[in-house]
C-alpha cells in the first residue's frame, strides 16, 4: 500500500466516523451525562493514525503513548485507525478489559484480518463455541501434550533446520521456516517437504495483506493476499478430505489437532470442511509469525548483551555436557534451564511483539470513573505496561537477570502479560516458550555468530527487524553430521 492510498482510506473512513464521533461525543455526553476519558482526536478526518504509524515505525514508539499518558492520564481517548479508541496503559484496566470478554467487551480485528483469517477462526470465534475452541486448543498445546508428544518433534525439526544452515543466513527467514515446519507438524502431523514449503510460501502472502486495506482495487497487495488465501484454502482442504477418508475406509486416526477437530465433530460439533480449514488456517498465522520473531529478537538482544549470552552458553554447555552430543533434549532438560527462562520472559517483555489487543465495548462500560460507551473500539496496551518504568525498574532496557528475583516486576502478576489474558489468553504460550527454549539450546551450542550489517527493530505493521537480521555464523565444534 502506498502512502497516497493509505491516507486517500483514511481520509475516507476516517472522514465519517469522526463526523459521527463528534456527533455522538456530544450527544451522548449532553443526554447521558457519561465521562469518557480525556484525550485529543488529531487531525480532521485522519485522528492520530499518523502519528501512532510514524511513531512505531521508528525503533522508538513509546512517545506515542508516553506524551499522551502524561498529559491526560493512562486512559486516555484517541483516534486511530477511523475510529475513537480508548487506550489503556493501565494494568487494572487491561486486566479488566481482557477478563471481562463476551461480557462487556468483544475482540474486534480490522477487516482484512478477519476476511484473511476465515470467518470460522478461533480469533474471531465468539460465546459458547469461542469457549469450547479454546479449551480444544489448549488441550493441543499444554504442558503434557509438549512433554509427552510434541517435545521430541520440536529438538528433531530444530536441529534439522540448524544443521542445513550456510555461513551467512536472514535469521528472520530461518525462524519462520522452523515454525512454520513445527506448526504443520502438530497440525497435520506434516513432515518438512515440498508441499509444505510451497505452502509456507502462499501463506507469507497472506500474512502480508494483513495490513493492508481491504479492498482488492485499492492495494495489490491484498489481492495477492486474497488469491494466496483460497490456494491455502484449497491445499488443506485436500488435506481434510484425504484425513475424512482414511478414517473412514481404515478407522485411522492421527494424534495432532486434525484428528482432535475430526474427533470433536464426533463428538457433536459436525464441523464442515470450510470451517476447519479456517481453524486451521488461523492456528498457522498465530503460532508461525510470532514465535519466529521472537527467536529473531531474543538472539538480537543477546547479541547486544553480551554477558547474558556468556551466561546463557554456559547454562546450555552444561545440559550437552551432560547428554550425548546427538542426544535430543527433554521435558526435564528444559525444566533445568533457569537463566533461559529469564532470557524468554525478558525477550517477551522488552519485544512486545503483541503490542496490545482491540477489543469493542458491547455496552456502555464504566471504568475508574470514567465510561467507555457501547460500541466504542478500546485498545488494551501490553506494551504500556511493560515498558513502565513504575511497574519494571529502567523499563526499557534488556536485563534478564531481573527475573532472578522478585518475579522481575514490582509485585503483582497482572503487569506481565505478553499472552494476553481472559478466556482469549493465548492458547500457545507454553508450547512458544519451549520452542524458543530449545531453538536457543541448538543455536548457542552449535554456533558462535555476528551480526552481518546494522538492523533496526521497527513495530509497524508489525514487530520486525528491518533488514530480517543477517548474520555471519561460525561452528563450534559440536559433531553434528548423523541427525537423523
Ligand atoms: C511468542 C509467541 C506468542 C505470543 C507473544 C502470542 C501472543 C498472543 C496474545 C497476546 C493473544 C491474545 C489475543 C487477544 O486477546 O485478542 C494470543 C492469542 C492466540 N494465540 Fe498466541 N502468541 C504466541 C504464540 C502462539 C502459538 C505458538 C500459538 C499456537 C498454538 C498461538 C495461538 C494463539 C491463538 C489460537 C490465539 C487466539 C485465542 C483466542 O482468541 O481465544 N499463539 N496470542
């Protein structure tokens, strides 16, 4: 999307709803007496769009939310994206907003999200069947499950990936392809091929039209995401109707979230062809773009932090020195890497790779003396309060040593939340702080490595390095030629 078009939209769906804002903000204020938060709207038609891109396609995008807290508060009301929003930077407002989901509050996704996902996602889900989807995906992903089954995969595909590495290699690129191979494998019980490259390669078109504007005519790069989407649509649909076929033909049934979807239209649910391959569809972006960013990002601040990775070696020096050089690791192996879980936790709060999450008030909602009215778009911002130095002590600097004491924060619980909370709570939080764990354990006992140029972390449209992070490798001398 170019800029000319990218504000030409704005102009247009800004234009109306911030007549209709204005409009209702005094009608409503003067008939109903409501206090909605303090805050400014921008500029005629665009609101604050501008500024908040511009802010978080810099490697520096807390003034946008530092200025505004300051003068109005941490709620505070804003224009983006056409439309008011209310923005919280507050824990107990963010812990509010995510826990009273379907209650007060409904997600609420840009369109060409929601039409790129699918309408039968589990993002977009809602009530009685929301509730069973999660819990059916938690059920796929919990600690057990990871134990148990999806372990041994993770060190398998880790390693095969790493071993096919050259000297010089996009980090960024290579991530993806290991989370992706991952997500199908516990998907679709997939191993690494052809069929699986060719889709990964469809399904980075889609993700790019994520941010685009929903209207083919308008940005060709939504079109390519909306051709690529019905090939991804297509492939798995095959994948469905082959899997219907061997369960009927031979009784087969396969351990992965397909067989557990097939099972669960056993059990009543009868879901038809469409409706899971966008459950699927949906599972791959969640689990493929933010786990592979995370990678990226948590080797990009060890390398600036050198004695964390000094000491995050030796941590995993220690569980090869123990095991057999091709030996893969275990539950018990990741259960025993304290200082790498200070490392993920940090990497989680200082990246913020979910900066926050929509939400649409479905009544006038009242919160610290001020009211939200129905139908208004409220942002809960994650990043707000990770980034606050009142909350986490020199907030914006990377320290995984503050997780050794006193949980990293100054008390309580509600102010790290990288996966969110509520009944949306991210299904795969557990399963990406193992992958992460153990892609750390391969690459800094097989690897030394520099950065190869210069690369910036930008946030907008979404959290990335700007150049994929190029690094130049070098082998230690770890024996690594019979990976089966
Ligand atoms: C570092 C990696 C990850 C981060 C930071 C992350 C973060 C989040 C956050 C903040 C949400 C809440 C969204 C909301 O409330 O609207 C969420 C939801 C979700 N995540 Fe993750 N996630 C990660 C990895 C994964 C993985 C590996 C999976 C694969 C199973 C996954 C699957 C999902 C799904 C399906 C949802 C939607 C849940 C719902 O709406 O009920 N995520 N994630």
């Amino acid at each position: 999307m170019d800029s000319i078009t990218f504000s030409l939209y704005l102009l247009l769906s800004s234009s109306l709803s911030l007549l209709i804002f204005v409009l209702l903000r005094s009608s409503i204020i003067t008939r109903r007496h409501l206090r909605l938060p303090p805050g400014t709207l921008g500029l005629p038609f665009l609101g604050e769009t501008l500024h908040l891109i511009s802010a978080y396609k810099s490697e520096n995008p807390d003034p946008f939310i530092d200025d505004r807290v300051s003068q109005f508060g941490p709620i505070f009301t804003t224009h983006v994206f056409g439309e008011p929003t209310v923005f919280s930077a507050d824990p107990e407002t963010n812990r509010f907003i995510l826990q009273n989901e379907g209650k007060l509050f409904e997600s609420s996704y840009p369109g060409s999200i929601s039409n790129l996902l699918g309408r039968h996602s589990l993002l977009l889900m809602k009530g009685s069947l929301h509730k069973r989807m999660h819990s059916l995906t938690m059920s796929f992903a919990n600690s057990s499950i990871i134990r148990d089954h999806l372990m041994l995969d993770i060190d398998r595909l880790v390693r095969l990936n790493l071993e096919s590495w050259t000297d010089r290699v996009l980090l960024m690129e290579e991530a993806k392809k290991i989370t992706f191979e991952l997500t199908v494998k516990q998907l679709m019980s997939f191993d690494p091929c052809e069929w699986t490259e060719s889709l990964r390669k469809e399904y980075m078109l889609v993700i790019e039209g994520f941010f685009t504007i929903p209207l083919p005519l308008f940005s060709s790069t939504y079109r390519r995401a909306i051709q690529a989407r019905s090939k991804v649509a297509e492939a798995l649909s095959l994948v469905v109707r082959e899997r219907r076929r061997e369960s009927s033909e031979r009784g087969e049934r396969k351990n992965d979230m397909l067989g557990a979807l097939m099972d669960e239209e056993g059990g009543g649910g009868g879901f038809s062809d469409e409706e899971i391959v966008d459950f699927l569809v949906a599972l791959l972006v969640a689990g493929y773009e933010t786990t592979s960013t995370i990678m990226t990002l948590a080797v990009k601040f060890l390398t600036e932090t050198p004695l964390a990775l000094a000491q995050l070696k030796e941590e995993h020096d220690e569980i090869r020195a123990r095991k057999d050089n091709l030996e893969a690791l275990e539950w018990n192996d990741y259960k025993s890497m304290p200082f790498t879980q200070c490392v993920v936790n940090e990497t989680l709060r200082v990246a913020n790779i979910i900066s926050g999450v929509f939400r649409r008030a479905i009544m006038d909602v009242d919160v610290k003396g001020y009211t939200i009215p129905k139908g208004w778009k409220v942002f809960a911002s994650l990043r707000a309060v990770h980034m606050d130095h009142d909350h986490f002590k020199d907030a914006r600097s990377f320290n995984p040593w503050r997780w050794q004491t006193n949980s990293g924060t100054t008390n309580s619980v509600n102010l790290f939340t990288p996966f969110g909370g509520g009944p949306r709570r991210c299904p795969g939080a557990e399963l990406a702080r193992v992958e992460l764990s153990v892609f750390l354990h391969h690459l800094v006992t097989r690897f030394s490595w520099v950065p190869a140029e210069e690369d910036k972390l930008v946030f907008f449209p979404t959290t990335r390095t700007q150049k994929r992070y190029p690094i130049i490798l070098q082998r230690r001398n770890v024996p690594t030629s019979c990976i089966e």
